[in-house]
C-alpha cells in the first residue's frame, strides 16, 4: 500500500493562501481606480459644461450691448 504524502495538499493551501490577498488586492484597486475616473471625468463634464454656458450668456450679452450701441447711433435715431 502506497503512503500519500500531504506536502502537496499544504503546497496548495499555502499557495492559495498567497494568492488570495494578491487578487483581492488587485480587485478593490481596479473598482476604486475605475469610481475615481468616473467621478473626475464626471466632474471635468460639468465644469465644461458650466463654462460652455458662461461663455454663451456672455456672447448674448456681448451682442446685446454692441447692438443697443449701435442703435443709439446718429444714423439710427429718428428726426422729428
């Protein structure tokens, strides 16, 4: 009768118990890498987003004084 031997099962638990953390470790720093980009590129959206506005309101606002300028032109004005 053959004697098994248990090193290769400690081996394998050993390993495991190596392992284990590792990949766990990797895992939680993906998904924590990934909600962090998100989040800043989110964030980035929303700042361009608020300057895309800011910069058309000030277009309008822009284009509403120059008009009103140049209706209060000589040439524009109504002689009575």
């Amino acid at each position: 009768m053959k004697q098994k031997s248990i090193g290769k099962s400690i081996f394998i638990l050993l390993l495991a118990i190596g392992i284990i953390p590792i990949i766990v470790t990797v895992g939680i720093s993906y998904f924590s890498t990934k909600n962090f980009l998100i989040q800043r590129n989110d964030m980035s959206k929303e700042s361009a987003l608020n300057l895309i506005i800011q910069e058309k309101q000030n277009i309008v606002d822009d284009t509403e004084n120059r008009l009103e300028g140049l209706l209060s032109a000589e040439v524009f004005q109504r002689s009575t």
